[in-house]
C-alpha cells in the first residue's frame, strides 16, 4: 500500500463521453458533499474500466489532448515530465487521474457544461475550506488547479474560475506552481 492510495474509485471508460459524464458527476457530489478528502487528504482516483481491462489511467488517455495535459502538470512545482516515460500501476506513487479525466472530457463539446460544473464545484470546495492543509493530493500537489488550468486554457470565459480558485489563505510564496499558471495569462 502506498502513502497516498486512494480509497474513493470512480470506474469509467475512459473512451465513452457518457461514461466520462457520469463519473464528473458522481465527483461533484463528492465535492459538494465534502466526502471527496479523507483526513485533510484527496481522497479521489479515476480508473478505467471496460469489459477489456481495468487499470489506472495513464497520461495517454488524455487522447487529443495529451499536449494540454503535459503543459498542466509541467506547470506544477516539480514538473510533469516524469509523468511520461512510465507506467501508472496499482504500486505507482502517482496521482494524476483527475487531470487526465478533464483533459479526456474536454475532447467532447457535448458534456462541456459537466466539465464547467464541476470545474465549479472544484472551486466551491476550496472556497469552503479556505486552507491549503485541506486540498493535498500527495506530498507535492494540490488537487484541482489543473483542471482548472486546462479548461481555462481552452475557453477563457472561464479563466475566472482559476482566479476563484486561489483562496484568501493562500500566498504566492506558498504555492510557486500557481504564479507560473497565472503568468500564463
């Protein structure tokens, strides 16, 4: 068992926009219902299930949209690049599945008002709880800002949820991640 394993799995075929849909909704009840953390800690993973195979996503399952993802997490505080060369298995120390879910989802137009929804919800939730300590997906990451990045990204109207994200609690000195996504804008 690893020290930041998740115990909350939301299953979905990574393929199928529907199925896409579904868990993004399934994770905004989790959100909006504070059940999303466990002990201060990110307590979420998407995996992908089919009748074929079922494992953890990988970052190519980012599809189309590999290239937003690497530019997400290469943005964070210890890069992204290690992400890429290697296998995401059960005994892997990487915790990336929500990134690659919003990068996947923002490949269909046709659940784009899920995505934003949980986008927000995703915001909702920090705004909540107004304290870093509250949002670690693992020892390096906060969970959300690049989902939040990436849908900016693709549609500034909605780059205002990136600005909604930062909490008043939070310093730039606190998170250097987060000045290298503003000045991106």
């Amino acid at each position: 068992m690893n020290q930041f394993d998740k115990n909350k799995i939301i299953t979905l075929d990574i393929q199928d926009p529907k199925q896409i849909k579904a868990a993004l909704i399934q994770y905004q009840t989790l959100l909006n219902t504070d059940q999303a953390f466990n002990n201060q800690e990110f307590d979420v993973e998407f995996t992908h299930s089919n009748s074929n195979e079922q494992r953890r996503l990988q970052p190519s399952d980012a599809g189309q949209n590999l290239g937003l993802l690497k530019s997400a997490l290469d943005k964070g505080q210890e890069g992204g690049s290690h992400y890429y060369d290697h296998e995401i298995t059960d005994t892997t120390e990487t915790y990336i599945s929500e990134v690659i879910v919003f990068a996947a989802a923002l490949q269909y137009p046709e659940i784009k008002s899920t995505i934003v929804d949980t986008a927000k919800a995703i915001v909702a939730y920090t705004r909540r709880m107004n304290d870093t300590s509250e949002m670690w997906i693992d020892d390096m990451r906060v969970f959300g800002v690049e989902a939040l990045y990436m849908l900016a990204s693709t549609d500034l109207q909605y780059t205002y949820l990136l600005g909604q994200f930062f909490i008043p609690y939070w310093t730039m000195s606190t998170l250097p991640n987060m000045k290298a996504i503003l000045l991106h804008y």
